[in-house]
C-alpha cells in the first residue's frame, strides 16, 4: 500500500509541470492614431495573443516622460463585435503607466484592443508639428509577428512631399503616405525586448489648435532633418581640384569612375553572349500550337515564362482555382448578387463550391485549396474571398508566398532552368559593388554608379541573363505558339476546339497566358447559343453567350487585380537604423 502511495505521488509530481504548463505568442499589433485638431491623439492599439494553456489577464506597460495618457478602455474583439474588460490603469513608476486587463483564454487567439487619449505627444513648431513616439516598447519579452498601423493628420497636407516620415530601427518594413493625410507603416518580425519608433513632421497649419501639445516659438524641420540625415561632411571625391592634377593622375581619377561601369557592362554582355542565350530549339517549327501541348499547372506555365524570377502572380492563382474545377474539385456556380437599392453593386458574382471528389493533386494545388478552406469549408465567392483575405492580410500575405516558392520549386523539379543563376549573382556583384561605392571617403564613387548600372540593366533586360534547359526551351516555345494560335482570331475560327471541355482548358491556360479575353470572345462566337450540360467548370448547364455578357473574364481580371493587393505590400520609405530617441515605449504581456 505504501509502495502504491509513493508511485501515486511521484506520477503527480511528474504530471503536474506538464499539466500547469503554458504559453502564448504575440502574433500581430496593429496602432491606428488620429491628431485632432487641438493636437491630441486617439490611439487604439489591436494586439493578438495565441494562447497554450489557461490565461486570465495581461498587462500593457506605457512609458512616458511629460505625455498625458486618459480615457483608457480595453475590448475583446470578437466576429459579433467589442466586448469590454474589466482593467485596472496605475502607476507602476513615475514614468510608466500599467494598463491591467482580465479575461479568459485556453488554447486559443485572442485579439485585445486597448484605447487611450494621448496628450502633449506632439511637439509644435512655427513651421512644423513633430510626433517621436515608440509605438512598440522594448518591454516585452515575447517577439512580434508583425506590427501595422496608421497616423492620420487632422488635414489633408497640400503635398506629401510636405510630410516627413521615419521609423527605427532597422527593421523589415515600410512606411508610406496615402492621401497626402495618413502615414501608414509595417514591420515584420519585431524581436523580443526590441522598440520600434515611429518619427514624423507634418505642417503645423493643419492643426487649428495646439493645446494638447508641447509649442516651441521657432521653426523645427531644420533641427529634425539633422537628427535623420548621415552626416558627410569633408568628403572629397576624386575629381576635385583635377585641372591642376598631373595627367596620370587625371587617366587614374577617370579609370577609377568609368572603369567600374565599363566592367560592369562588359560582364553583362560577355555573359549574356557565353550563358544567357537560349538554347536552340532543334525539330520544332510550328508557327501555331493548337491544342494545349501539357498537362501541368497553369502556374508553371507563368514560372517557366519568368525564368528571372520563377514566380507565379494573383491571375495564377485564379487559373488554378479554374484547373482544379477541370479536375472536380471545385465547381464555380453563377450567382446574382444583391445590389444595394436596387441600383450599386455587381452584376454577376462567381460562387466556388467545393466537391467530395479525390483526386491526386500536386502540393502547390493542395496549397491553392488549402488557403480557400482557411476561409470557408464549403463554399465561397469571389467577392467574399477577397474580402476575407484583405481582412487577414498577415496570413494570405504568407500563404500566397508559401505557394509561390512551391510553384518555382515545381518549376525547378521539372528541369525547366539551366544550373546556375546567374541573374541572381550579377545582382549580387552589382550589390556589392554599389556597397564599396558607398564606403567613406568615397574614392572610389565610380562603383557606386558601377552597382546602380549593373542593377539597372540587369531588372530591365531581366531575361537575358537567365536561361531555360533545352526541355524549358521546348516548352517556352509550344507555349508561346499556343498563345499565337489563342490571339489569332481567324486561325482559331478555322481550327476551333472540338468540344466545350476543350474550350474550357484553353480558357484556363488563356488566363495564365493572358489572351483569356480572346477566348471568351471566340467561345461566344462558336458555341451554340443554348445552355450546355457538360461543363466542367460550372455547377449544371452554362451559357457561355450569356457568361459573355456577364464578362466572366473582366470578373477574373478584376478579382485577380483586387487580389494582388491582398498579397504583397507597398511603400514610399522603410525603417532604418538610429532613433530611439522618442516617448513612449513600455511593454506587456499575456501574464497569467
């Protein structure tokens, strides 16, 4: 009996750590601010917590010097809306407010939003108004997925080229002005213990007021652009003072700016002339490709047309949407949308329905399935998903890369390239060299313009140096003559596809090809005007006059244009290294 107890008790012993055990990661922030006119500042900060275990509160820790932080309130956001926490707002020390919230959480995510007035965060000056703020403090100890937002200015600036922004550190991330009124910013894998600063200027005529402010009585831009700008004082470059230079000095000075570019170009042509020239296509001489000379992916078709990059883009991944419907996995389902009185809104709107039906996919197909069953299990439309992926754009964001690396990795499998990149390494080189152009005392400035040529001519003639295996070339080529055949309207009305099946796979391939236009247009011309029963695309019968009409094609171009912006992000300026030097600040947790 007490042998019994004793392994009882060293079970529970045992048991207990990995019961009690837990944790979270902080996936997302997201800080919206908006300046009022008397220059106080609504912050509203969005923070996601992935929990492992049970968790009953967290804490948010704000430093500040002479700031005022007020009217705090803490919601859970939900699907059905905000819920608001109890919290408790105290003084953890003279120079940090603690925000405590409780709730409760296991073995879930969790998106918290904390909101408070900010006042005396912004420094007014005669011409400009300053706003130094760490929007992400270096106190806590969990890294960050990611972190967004937005700064809105009472006014529209007359110019963004009036406005000033910065961030700090050096992080991966962007920064840029829309409407001449918002700065929006993102960074991406914050690292734990780490701030992140935001920096800007803006005219201080758009404020009406100043009285939530700290107002300076002289211009400001001046002394802040110094803080920014690197410092390059007592430089001389190697033409200086040339005209009393001897004359080998002269040959050295313009060797040492010309002779770089001169390389560079030198090695580009030498390579293209050696490695980048495609390989001959030897017994293949059609001018038209009538029928769709393979079977794989129409995103490998667009991998093995950019050999530069290999990727495949947003209209890609439509044709693939539209390829796994030839295979009976998905089925697309015409639908009327309502219009909103009767007058705003589509005509015509694409449901994808999923099927039961197995079938052997590739693992980039799987991927494309995948992210539409992160949406929705059962069915979804075109609108609804591109509104669901902009609403998680972290996620599509990934997962459209993820599928792009898969797809260029299938390319690669197929034997599509020749080994060897050498567009990637002249990039390298032409880096490189603009890297020694920019070490002080910049002597030697000619491979700085040396990099920026290299650079130039090798994104511009972006298919030069890349090239395709004697199997990619073959493929290249029957693409490109099927893409001829698809444009030519007169050919394909002498040699139209024999059935609607046929029809609907050139139409597929159309999409990645770019000419699906041209093939809806020819569909219409040369299929009966009735319903046909044996579509493989749509649910039931389908009229491709009427589908015409409806556009089907301008719907996939315009989801796919709108989809793009989902997946990728752009920007007018990054963050770089310095700063620090701003309020804010502090940290927080999921604690316990």
């Amino acid at each position: 009996m007490k042998t019994s107890l004793f392994l009882l008790f060293i079970l529970i012993l045992f048991l207990v750590p990995i019961v009690s055990a837990k944790s979270y990661t902080l996936d997302h922030a997201r800080i919206d601010m908006v300046v009022d006119d008397d220059a106080a500042i609504m912050v509203n900060e969005s923070i996601t917590f992935s929990f492992s275990g049970p968790f009953t509160f967290a804490f948010r820790d704000i430093e500040y010097e002479d700031q005022q932080i007020s009217d705090v309130a803490v919601y859970e956001s939900t699907p059905s809306g905000l819920i608001p926490l109890k919290f408790e707002f105290t003084d953890l020390n003279s120079n940090t407010k603690r925000i405590k919230f409780y709730y409760s959480a296991q073995d879930t995510t969790k998106t918290f939003l904390i909101s408070y007035r900010l006042t005396n965060a912004l420094t007014v000056y005669s011409d400009v108004a300053e706003f130094n703020w760490k929007i992400w403090g270096s106190g806590w100890d969990h890294p960050l997925g990611g972190i967004e937002g937005t700064f809105k200015m009472p006014k529209r600036a007359a110019s963004n080229l009036d406005v000033y922004t910065w961030g700090h550190p050096d992080l991966n991330g962007k920064i840029a002005i829309k409407d001449n009124q918002t700065v929006i910013f993102q960074a991406m894998g914050v690292p734990s213990n780490q701030w992140v600063e935001l920096h800007i200027a803006f005219p201080s005529n758009l404020l009406k007021g100043a009285l939530a402010s700290k107002i300076v009585d002289e211009p400001g831009l001046q002394k802040i652009l110094d803080e920014e700008k690197d410092y390059g004082e007592g430089i001389k470059f190697p033409w200086e003072d040339i005209e009393n230079a001897p004359t080998w000095v002269v040959v050295g000075a313009f060797l040492l700016v010309l002779g770089p570019t001169i390389f560079i170009i030198a090695l580009f042509l030498l390579l293209y002339f050696l490695k980048g020239r495609e390989p001959e296509v030897k017994g293949y001489n059609q001018l038209y490709e009538r029928d769709i000379p393979y079977d794989y992916s129409p995103a490998l078709v667009t991998a093995l047309m950019r050999q530069h990059d290999k990727k495949p883009n947003a209209q890609d991944f439509v044709a693939v949407i539209l390829s796994l419907c030839l295979k009976g996995v998905l089925k697309l389902n015409v639908i009327k949308p309502k219009k909103i009185l009767g007058i705003f809104g589509k005509d015509t709107d694409y449901e994808i329905v999923f099927q039961k039906k197995e079938v052997k996919l590739t693992k980039q197909e799987q991927m494309v399935l995948s992210i539409l069953k992160h949406f929705s299990r059962t069915k979804i439309t075109f609108s609804e998903l591109q509104s669901k992926a902009g609403m998680e754009p972290w996620y599509f964001r990934k997962a459209f890369k993820d599928w792009q690396k898969e797809v260029k990795e299938e390319a690669i499998a197929e034997g599509f390239f020749a080994k060897g990149n050498l567009f990637t390494i002249f990039n390298v080189l032409s880096i490189v060299f603009l890297i020694i152009g920019c070490i002080p005392p910049f002597i030697f400035i000619g491979f700085l313009f040396a990099g920026i040529i290299g650079l130039l001519i090798n994104n511009i003639a972006r298919q030069a140096l890349p090239r395709r295996s004697e199997k990619g070339a073959l493929h290249y080529k029957k693409w490109k003559t099927l893409r001829h055949f698809l444009k030519d309207f007169r050919v394909l009305q002498k040699y139209p596809p024999e059935s609607i099946i046929i029809w609907e796979r050139m139409l597929v391939y159309a999409v990645s090809l770019g000419v699906a236009d041209k093939v809806q247009k020819a569909m219409k011309l040369m299929i009966p005007d009735q319903s046909t029963q044996h579509s493989a695309i749509f649910v039931g019968a389908v009229n491709y006059h009427a589908l015409s009409t409806a556009n089907f094609v301008s719907s996939i171009n315009s989801f796919s244009t709108s989809f793009a912006g989902s997946s990728g992000t752009g920007g007018s300026g990054g963050f770089s290294g310095g700063g620090g030097g701003g309020g804010g600040g502090g940290g927080g947790g999921g604690a316990g």
